[in-house]
C-alpha cells in the first residue's frame, strides 16, 4: 500500500491475516474516502522464500516483455 501521508484509521479493525483483509482494507478506504488504485494481484510475499519466488516471477515477465 502506497500512501502521500500517514492513515492510520485504514489499518485499524483489519481481521489480519484472513481471506477477507483486502476486502475490508478496500472498504474502509472507501469510508474514508481515499482513492484507491489496485495492481494486479499476486501471491503474498511472506518469507524468503516467496521473495524467491517473487523475483524469478520479475525477472521471466521481465525477459517476456524484451522478446
């Protein structure tokens, strides 16, 4: 999540680590009225081994947009 400045009401009440944190983290923005610009969506990226994960996923989309 990128912010221009701090929001901290969006983080509180967040069931954290459940199915539905996006939904309520895009719920509460909209109460908040904060604009919200979505990429497309992935795998969490947790542990080193997702991170791994993440970079051979960069570096192959990266080496499909070259050819």
């Amino acid at each position: 999540i990128g912010l221009r400045r701090p929001q901290p009401a969006l983080f509180q009440g967040i069931a954290w680590g459940t199915q539905s944190v996006l939904t309520q983290t895009l719920a509460r923005a909209a109460q908040l009225k904060l604009q919200v610009a979505q990429l497309p969506a992935i795998w969490d990226v947790d542990d080193a081994t997702d991170w791994q994960r993440y970079q051979a996923f960069v570096r192959s989309s990266n080496a499909s947009a070259i050819e």
